[in-house]
C-alpha cells in the first residue's frame, strides 16, 4: 500500500535487450530511492508498440523486463511493478492532456523523435510518445522521476503540461522532479563512444545485455573501442571510450573514478580491461543466478497484484481530471 511518503514514478519500454546503461542510468536509482520513497516501476508496453512489435516476442520482454527489476533489486513487498496497459487511465489521461493541454509546437521539439524517425512515415503514436509519458507519471501524483540522460526533455515537457493545465482548470497535478545522476546519466555504446548505449542498436557489440552470457560481456570488453595514447584517465572530451569505460567500472564496483585513476596509473589499457571485464562478469553473474530462480508465474501475480492496488488511486485521479474538464456529469 502507499503511504504518506513522497511518490517515485519511472518505466522501461521492453523493447530490444535491457543492457547495463539502462541498470546505471535508471535502475541503479530505483534501487536506492526504494529505501526512502513509495516506488512505482512500470513495463510501459504500450510505449514499446510506438515501433512495430512481434506480439510474441513483446508479451515474452514483459515477462522478461519484470524479472530484471526484481533482480536487480526491486523489492516487491514494498515497491509497485505494473504494466502499463493493465491501467487503462494511462491511455485515456494521454487522450485528455493530447487536447488539453499539449501543443503540436511542443512536440516539435522533441530530439529523441528527430532522432528516432529519421526521413520514415513513422507511427502516430511515436510522435505522440512523451505525451503518454507525461500522463504516466502525473496520473500517478508523482514527485520525483529518476530517469537517465534521453528523458530529461520528456520529463520537461511533462512538468509543462501539468503547469498549463492547472493554469487553465485550477489546481489539479503535482508537478514532478527530474532525478538524474552525475555519472552514469548517459552510457556510451561500447563500439562508439559517441552514441549512446541503445537496446535498439543494430550491433549487439554496442551494448552489454542484462542477459548476456558472462564470457560473452567479457569479450564485448575485450573488444571494446578504446581512445589514443594509454592513460587511464577521466577526460571526457579526449577520452571519450576511456571515460565511458571509467564509469562503467566505478558504479558496478562502488569505487570512485578518482580511485581507479590512481590505481591504473601506470598500467594499460589491457590490464584495464581485463579488471573491467572480471567486474562486470561477476555482477552479471550475481544477478542472473537471481533472476534465473524468478518464474513467469511469480511475476504474472506481481503485475497482477501492484495494477489492482494502484488503480483506486488512478480511478480518483483521472475522476478529478474529468470533472475539471467538464466530461464527468
Ligand atoms: P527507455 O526504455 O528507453 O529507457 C529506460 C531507462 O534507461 C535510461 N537509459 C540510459 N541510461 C544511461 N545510459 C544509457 N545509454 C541509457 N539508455 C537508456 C533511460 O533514460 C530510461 O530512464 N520513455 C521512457 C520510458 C517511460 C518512462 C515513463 C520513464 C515511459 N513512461 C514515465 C519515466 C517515467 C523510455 O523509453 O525509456
């Protein structure tokens, strides 16, 4: 059940293969903010369809993205993990701030649509996408969102459109906090460390997968881009690969990139990465012995259970929306 403390709101698109910037960027946070806070982690499935999906593989990536959180750490007796389209008031506030309160000039700006659609006759849906975002987290009364990097412009525009509308109809949505991290907001594909790490990318070479074989992440490191000269150092304009790499470590093994420079200073980037490869097998190994003991079932009744205790609260909510609007008689 929730109680009086402050409201976390954050989700995944299960889409493509969970890699270990989504865990440093996004999960990492839940894990830590639980401790404080009322959590709620959604499986936002109907984000993931803004792309074409097979319909077999996407009801197996719920299942699967579920897992993940739990492995990781999510703890299910005190945080919420739903999917989305199991509340249907996700849609239907999307519909609502579409014409209330978001403008097409809005939506204009988003980079990560630019991004994403390219010169294609893309869906409407994925244009549409940061507006669903927003109804996600206000029809939650969310106070803060932990997100990395590529949602800072999305929670943006989310704080925007609950402001216009209480503007228009009176006071009606708290307005979120964006919580990023410092390091670890962005991390880069390990085969070019000037685009991100990306569960779309085409080559798996870019990413390291939560589901990665352990041998398999460590060849990924073996293998990884490095920058010139041999200097282990933080230096995110010289040494982009590098720095990335820093990162990678200094979360995964709780040291600080201040240490590990002082540590590799007369060392190379081989003796490096094999020490980064040895610590990024042994949390993938830590985590897949949790997540291979979880079952689909298990996860079914936790979905089930956290969307049943959190609708009387999205009920009220969109109710206070509708009357605002006019449409609740
Ligand atoms: P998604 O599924 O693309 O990514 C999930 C989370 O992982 C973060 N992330 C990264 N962090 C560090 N380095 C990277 N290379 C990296 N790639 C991804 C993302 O910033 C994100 O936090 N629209 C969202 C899902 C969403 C959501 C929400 C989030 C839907 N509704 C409401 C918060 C609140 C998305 O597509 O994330």
């Amino acid at each position: 059940m929730l109680n009086n403390q402050k409201i976390v709101f954050s989700g995944i698109q299960p889409s493509g293969n969970l890699h270990i910037g989504n865990y440093i960027g996004a999960i990492s946070q839940w894990i830590e903010m639980q401790k404080k806070y009322n959590c709620i982690f959604c499986i936002v499935d109907y984000h993931a369809i803004t792309v074409k999906q097979d319909p077999a593989i996407l009801s197996k990536k719920i299942i699967e993205i579920a897992k993940i959180y739990i492995a990781s750490g999510i703890d299910t007796q005190k945080s919420f993990i739903f999917k989305q389209s199991d509340i249907s008031e996700h849609a239907e506030l999307a519909w609502i701030l579409n014409c209330a309160s978001a403008r097409i000039n809005d939506l204009n700006k988003m980079t990560q649509f630019k991004d994403k659609a390219g010169q294609n006759n893309v869906s409407v849906g994925l244009y549409d996408y940061p507006v669903l975002m927003a109804a996600d987290i206000l029809l939650h009364e969310t106070d803060f969102v932990p997100v990395g990097d590529d949602q800072v412009q999305h929670v943006e525009l989310c704080r925007v459109l609950a402001k216009r509308f209480n503007n228009q109809f009176g006071q009606t949505f708290k307005i979120p906090e964006l919580i990023i991290k410092k390091y670890g907001a962005r991390i880069m594909g390990l085969d070019n460390p000037n685009i991100k790490m990306s569960k779309s990318a085409i080559s798996p070479a870019n990413y390291i997968a939560m589901t990665d074989k352990p041998e398999m992440a460590v060849k990924k490191i073996m293998r990884a881009v490095t920058d010139s000269g041999n200097e282990i150092k933080f230096d995110k304009i010289n040494k982009p690969a590098i720095s990335n790499l820093l990162v990678i470590y200094s979360l995964l093994s709780n040291q600080s990139i201040e240490h590990l420079e002082k540590i590799y200073i007369n060392k190379n980037y081989s003796d490096f990465k094999k020490d980064l490869a040895n610590v990024v097998s042994e949390f993938l190994k830590q985590f897949q012995k949790k997540y291979n003991n979880i079952s689909d079932k298990e996860v079914e009744n936790i979905l089930e259970k956290s969307a049943k205790a959190l609708k009387p609260k999205t009920d009220v909510v969109l109710k206070k929306v509708k009357e605002k609007i006019g449409v609740s008689l």
